[in-house]
C-alpha cells in the first residue's frame, strides 16, 4: 500500500510540470457507519447516519482523459447507534482526510475515479438523546488516530466549473484502540461510508 501511495504521488508530481491544474472547492453529505465488531464494542448494532464533509481539491491533467487528483477534506463520520430503548444514539467523528484519485474520463464530462486514502481522527463522541435529555460521552481514545482506505467513484461535469459526484470509502485499517477487561484486541472496526456532493472549480493553472 505504501508504494501504491507513493507511486501515484511521484506519478503526479512528475506529471504536473506540463499538467493544467484546476483548483476548486468541494463538499456534499457523507453516509458513514462503522463495519466489523462494532457490536461486540458498544453493545448496539451500528446503522448508516447522515453527516456532511467540506475541502478542496487540485485536479491535475496528465492526458486528455487522465487526471491525478489530491484532496483535503473535513469529514464527519462515524454510525448511527440502535438501541433497545426509545433513545436516539450516535458515534460522531470528526476526520481529516486526504484522498489521492486517479480519475479516467470514459465519456464526454463523465469520470469515474480511483485511489487511496489517509485518514486522521480529530475528536469522536459517543451522543444519547432520550426525551429531554441529553448525555455526550468523549470517545477519542477509543480509536486510533491514522486510518487507511480505499475510495471507488464517479464524477460528472455539468458545466466547465460545477460537478457532481458520488463515492464508496472502504476503511482497511482497524481503527478499535478500545479493549475493555475480558476484551482482546482482536476485535476489528473499519471505517465504511458513502458520499454525495458537488465541486466547483475556482481557477486554473
């Protein structure tokens, strides 16, 4: 994985001298959950929640139909809690992310994008509501600070500046840095979500 990293990094940084480089803004809603022992964990089964995610992005032009392009993304992530009750739970996260797509236009304004991903846990907390009443539990230090993934997606221009976009992000690394007593370290929880949004180009290069 590390040289797949690297490897698309030397590829863009090399191809960018004579690359056009569009700059631009992007953001839309995540739909994250958390895969694997969650449930083993925090004693409910996780769901998909609805969040949102904000950033930018250089999109580098190698070829007419090939681009390279990194991302810096603020990303709320994490899952949707069920409960036994009639309590409202939550685990949210709050993520930097740094997507690196390789993008492939196969039709006139239509891409569709692969590439890994580098993630870095902020905060996270665990949220109950029940009536009138609200608990927020910090849940920082029970997952690790760097994840690893992989995003699948597609992407269509509307115009020269706006563009739509949808993407699968599959976690590989296992976050769980919390082992409570009669708990190994077994467990595993990944990172799973998709997203939605939009991108629009602010200048060119």
């Amino acid at each position: 994985m590390k040289k797949l990293i690297l490897g698309i990094a030397l590829f863009g940084g090399l191809s960018a001298a004579n690359a056009q480089i569009d700059l631009g803004i992007k953001g839309g809603l995540n739909f994250p959950t958390l895969s694997g022992d969650s449930r083993q964990l925090y004693e409910n089964q996780t769901k998909f929640r609805t969040d949102f995610y904000v950033g930018g992005y250089a999109n580098y032009k190698i070829t007419d139909q090939i681009s390279f392009q990194p991302e810096l993304l603020y990303s709320k992530q994490g899952a949707g809690l069920k409960t036994n009750d009639n309590s409202k739970a939550k685990l949210i996260t709050h993520n930097i992310n740094i997507p690196l797509m390789g993008r492939y236009e196969i039709m006139d304004g239509l891409n569709v994008e692969f590439g890994p991903q580098l993630g870095f846990l902020v905060s996270a907390k665990e949220k109950y509501e029940l009536g009138k009443e609200n608990t927020k539990i910090k849940a920082t230090d029970n997952f690790k600070t760097f994840d690893f993934g992989l995003n699948f997606g597609a992407a269509y221009k509307i115009t020269d500046e706006l563009e739509i976009n949808a993407r699968f992000t599959k976690g590989l690394s296992n976050i769980n840095d919390y082992y409570p007593q009669a708990i190994n370290d077994n467990y595993k929880i990944t990172n799973t979500y998709f997203s939605v949004g939009v991108a629009y180009k602010l200048t060119e290069m």
